[in-house]
C-alpha cells in the first residue's frame, strides 16, 4: 500500500519516533511504500513536496525533537475547494491511506475528510493533552518533565529572594500540564482554564503562606487561563489578537499581568516566567519514546486492517482505536477529583 504520513500543529518531542515506527513496519514487515506530506494538510493542498521515505532515513530519528516532515496550522477547509484539491492530490499521489498526526485541529479536519470517505487514521499529538478519547497524547510526558523541572529552579531563586513566581505553562483549553507540573514541582497554587481565576483567593493563599514564614511562593498558571467574569482587569490574555485558521489567537501574558496585580495587592516582590515552547523542544522522554512507537506501530497495523476513521488512543496501558470522529466531539478538560488533590497543597 502507498500510505502518507503527516504531521500538523504544534510540534512535540516524539514526532519522528512515530514517523520512525510507521515507516519500519510498514516497509519491513507490510513492504508498504510510505510517503512522507511535508508540512501538514498544507502539504496535501499544495501538492508541495509528497516524497517516499526510506528506513535509512529514520533510523536515527528516534530520540530527535521537532518533526522531519515539518508542520504547519493549515486548516483546508479554510480554503476554496480544499477538499476537492485534497482528494485529487490523494489521487494523484496515488495514496491508499493518510495517517495524520496532530492534536484537535489537525484531527478535527481528518475526521471531516472520513467523512467525506478519504481513508485516514488519527494519531493523538500535543503537550497539552486535551484531545478525547485518549488517556494521554505523546510529548506531554515531556513537556511535564521539562516544565517540572523549570518549576525546581524557580523555587531556589524564589525561596532565597522571599519572592512570588508566577510561571506560565502551555495549555491552551485545558489545565493538565499546569495541573500535572504543578503538583509535581510542589505549586504552591496552580490556575487552569476550567476553574475561572479568583483574585481573592489567590492573594489569601499567598498571605496566608506569608503569615506562617513561608515568604514565597509559587503558583503555576496555564496560558488559557481566564480571570472570573466582573474582574475588572482583562479578563483574556493573548499576545496575537490575529486568530490562525482553526481560529485560535495566541497566548501569553497572564503571569505578567497576575503578577502586577499581586504585587499591588499585596506589595510582596513578585517575578513572572513564561517557559513558551521551552516545553515543546528537545528529546522526547523515555515514557513518550515508547509511546510514540506504540501509536505508529497501531496506526500502520490499522490501516492494514482498514480501520478507517480511527485515533489510536492509550485506554489504560492498553493502545487501541476509538473513532475518530466521536473523539473530536469535545476538548479533553481535567477532571475536578484529579485538580482536589493539587489543592490539598494551595496555600
Ligand atoms: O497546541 C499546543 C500548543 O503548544 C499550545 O499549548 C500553545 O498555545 C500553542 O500550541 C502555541 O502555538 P504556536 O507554536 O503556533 O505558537
């Protein structure tokens, strides 16, 4: 079979171990030819560079960040005739089956491109793990390793200055980096986009740590985090107010702006990091290695199977297939039991 592989939104450390899984069992155990789609969906609408590629050409990729096939935020739906050019190119390139590996939007426009009965399988991709249907999306073991870490480093500096640190992870819908992160470096108060930020109890929090000497502290905050409605500072931080075109605008800024608003409130000397896409870069963990190898092995197995319209999805220990579809139903939110046992830490 002549299968495709591409690799679209945010890039993540355990990209091209997938793209080294596929392309070894599909060529040396299905004598697939796999083709790689430079550049995400951008590389199907444009028929751009769709070139075969060889296992001499992935062996030493496993542990390598970013992706070899490049990606991009193209959405063709976007785009006059998309579809239509997506299916001609498919044709052309004479491809039996596409496998997309992405988060929300990138999957979002496979599951519109099964409907329209193009043959795609789904592999679940982002730091920030908010795709449904899996219990965890690759490269965010990573991302929690490299912004734990971070967190270590800011709590020295912070605990010999007496100072507040606001540090501002990825996580765009959902919490589970800042939540995860968070507990793990020991946050001393952790602000995600599902629980809307109230100014007073942060402020508490702090002060009350302060009252017993313990005069600083840390709170983890997710770029998608929001202030209660009625603040009456911004209630939305985005540094981009230009949206891409799966309509996001970019993130950034609100550890900034909340620590301003407590040093007003408090006086205490407050500093802001924002570790940006620190967390997207360099080797994949060990955990998110294996991951990534797992999910490729299953989706090519997959796509001999014909099960098309499938994610590949982590149940458990257990790699299986959920649809694809259903899958891009929602955002993947945390879920209230797991955020109770951070806050057993705030204040
Ligand atoms: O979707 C993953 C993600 O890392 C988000 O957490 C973040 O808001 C966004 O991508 C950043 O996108 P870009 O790399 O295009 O600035």
């Amino acid at each position: 079979m002549n299968v495709g592989i591409l690799t679209g939104g945010g890039d993540c450390p355990g990209l091209n171990a997938v793209i080294r899984a596929i392309v070894y069992k599909g060529i040396k155990h299905y004598d697939d030819n796999i083709l790689g789609i430079y550049k995400g969906w951008k590389g199907l609408l444009d028929g751009g560079k769709i070139v075969p590629i060889t296992v001499e050409e992935v062996t030493n990729i496993l542990n390598l960040g970013g992706t070899i096939l490049k990606t991009s935020r193209t959405n063709p739906f976007k785009h006059k005739d998309g579809l239509k050019i997506i299916q001609k190119n498919i044709k052309k390139y004479k491809l039996d089956a596409v496998i997309a590996i992405g988060g929300e939007d990138t999957l979002g426009v496979a599951a519109k491109l099964h409907k329209a009965k193009v043959k795609v399988i789904g592999i679940p991709k982002t730091i920030d793990n908010d795709v449904d249907g899996t219990d965890q999306t690759f490269g965010f073991d990573t991302a929690v390793n490299i912004a734990t870490e971070a967190i270590d480093r800011i709590r020295s500096t912070a605990e010999s200055h007496n100072r507040v640190f606001i540090v501002e992870v990825m996580g765009r819908h959902a919490g589970w980096l800042a939540v995860e992160a968070g507990i793990a470096g020991g946050a001393d108060m952790i602000l995600v986009p599902e629980y809307p930020i109230d100014l007073d109890e942060v402020v508490t929090s702090i002060v009350k740590r302060h009252a017993r000497g313990e005069e600083f502290s840390i709170i983890v905050v997710a770029e998608g985090a929001a202030l209660k409605k009625g603040s009456k500072e911004k209630t939305y931080f985005t540094v981009e107010a230009e949206a891409d075109e799966f309509g996001h605008v970019r993130l950034g800024g609100i550890a900034y702006t909340l620590s301003k608003i407590i040093h007003e409130k408090t006086g205490y000397d407050c500093r802001n990091v924002i570790l940006g896409h620190i967390q997207r870069g360099g080797t994949p963990t060990a955990y998110d290695r294996v991951l990534s190898t797992r999910y490729g092995i299953h989706a090519i197995d997959s796509v001999h199977k014909n099960k098309f319209g499938s994610l590949v999805a982590l149940k458990g220990t257990k790699i299986v297939t959920t649809p694809l579809v259903q899958a891009m139903k929602r955002i993947k939110t945390i879920d209230s039991e797991y955020y109770k046992i951070a806050e057993v830490f705030f204040g």
